[in-house]
C-alpha cells in the first residue's frame, strides 16, 4: 500500500482522473456556465482563465467559444490536459499567487477547488490575484466547496469506474478537522496486466462560509451574484462582475 504522507493532489493520479470522474456531465456545465457568461459579462472580449484547470475537461467545451487559458498547480495534471491537443494555453501556477501580467473576460474556479487553499489568508490572496486578473466588467465565477452547516462528517463515500481493462474504488470517510473537510481517500485500481494497487491519498479542503467569499469579492470591487443551486450537488455558484 502507497501511503501520501501530505495531499498529492492527484499527481500520482492524474493518469486516472478522468476515468474516475466519468460520471461527471462537464459539457452540461459548460453549457450552464456559458449561460451565466451571457447573463452577466458587460467586457467585450473573450478571454478565458480556468483556474485549478485538472485536466481540462470544462475547457474542452470553451475553446470554440473563447480564447482559453487554463492553470494548475500540479504538473502531471497538466500533462493529461496537454495531451488532449485542445486549443489552449497552459500554465503552472498557484491560484494563491500568480501573475500572468495580463487581463481576462473570464475566470473560472471551478468543481470546488477554492477549498484547496484552506485558509482564509490564502483566499484573501487568491480573491486578489483573481481580481488583478479581470478586466472592467469582466466576470469571475467561483463554484464554492460545502459550507460546515451542509457538510455531512462521518458519511461513507464510494466512487467506481468499471471499464474493460482498468477498474478503480476509491471510498473515504468525510472527516472533519476544525474548519477542514479531511479525506482519506483509498483507491484500489485494477488494470489489465498489472498488479492491483491500493493507494492511499488525503485530501484536506476548507469549508469557507459563502458570506466570506462574498465579502472577499465585494471588497475588492465586485458586485457579486450568488446562484444557490450551481452545477450539481448544490453546490452553487458566486458569481463576481467587476465593476
Ligand atoms: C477537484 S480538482 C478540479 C479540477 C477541474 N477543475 C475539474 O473540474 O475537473 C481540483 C484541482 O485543483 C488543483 N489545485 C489545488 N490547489 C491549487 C492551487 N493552489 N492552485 C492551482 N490549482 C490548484 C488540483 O491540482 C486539481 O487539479
């Protein structure tokens, strides 16, 4: 058994991220995110930032649309987005403190990877940096992670992907460290002519309340739109339209 000592973050992963969120309809986010583009962005361009890209799986449904970018921290994930010959740029970066020295119409946060940061100084950072980033009516677009009051500690949780020749579980528990959601996510993955691998991977994200987004948001200059039920999950959407 492999053991992370501290989050991987899906490196040694990245090779099975898609497989494992199969289920996820990210076309049908896309085209719900496109509708909330529409609805609130008063700039003229058309230039998009993915924030915490993963593999790139929104963007793919962006790129006929709009002139993308897409950022993450880990490079091996990058590297599955790569391969993909998608038509956009990406780039190694932390949400948390980056400067790409130029503006965009668009950015995206998105499938909660705002928690990743944990602590309130990080997104205090990362709120800035995102702003830095957006031109005058430009429109930011967050999909926050559970708040405390929805988290559910101590749930059993169980995600499959059963294909022909590779077969993953990974299940946890929620855990819960303070104001941190903890996982311990245990992976058993099954591919043809391999030995079965059991691998362990901790997750730790930060239950911000929305209320500190909000104000994060406001504070530096964003009218900000909250749309409670968001993609999927209830997750909702914050929604920041620079002024
Ligand atoms: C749940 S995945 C979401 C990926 C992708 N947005 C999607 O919807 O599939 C979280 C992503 O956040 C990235 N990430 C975590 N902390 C980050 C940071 N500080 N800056 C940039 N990316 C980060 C991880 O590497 C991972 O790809």
């Amino acid at each position: 058994m492999l053991f992370m000592k501290e989050q991987d973050l899906y490196k040694k992963l990245a090779k099975y991220y898609d497989y494992l969120y199969a289920w996820k309809d990210y076309k049908k986010e896309a085209e719900q995110i496109k509708e909330e583009i529409v609805k609130y962005k008063k700039s003229t361009g058309n230039k998009l930032l993915d924030m915490a890209c993963g593999t790139g799986s929104h963007l793919e449904h962006f790129t006929d649309d709009y002139e993308c970018t897409g950022i993450d921290i880990n490079s091996e994930i990058l590297e599955v987005a790569k391969s993909k010959g998608l038509k956009a740029s990406f780039i190694l970066g932390d949400m948390t403190d980056f400067d790409l020295g130029t503006e965009f119409d668009i950015i995206l946060c998105l499938f909660s990877s705002i928690g990743y940061v944990k602590t309130k100084e990080n997104l205090t950072k990362t709120i800035e940096c995102f702003t830095k980033h957006l031109k005058k009516g430009g429109v930011l677009i967050i999909e926050p992670w559970l708040t405390k009051e929805i988290y559910r500690a101590g749930s059993p949780h169980m995600t499959t992907f059963d294909g022909e020749k590779l077969k993953i579980a990974r299940v946890n528990i929620s855990e819960l460290k303070g104001d941190i959601s903890y996982f311990e996510m245990h992976y058993l993955i099954a591919e043809e002519n391999k030995h079965v691998i059991h691998f362990v991977d901790q997750h730790e994200l930060a239950l911000f309340p929305i209320e500190l987004m909000v104000s994060l948001c406001q504070n530096n200059g964003l009218i900000t739109h909250h749309n409670k039920e968001g993609l999927f999950d209830n997750r909702g959407l914050l929604i920041g339209v620079k002024e």
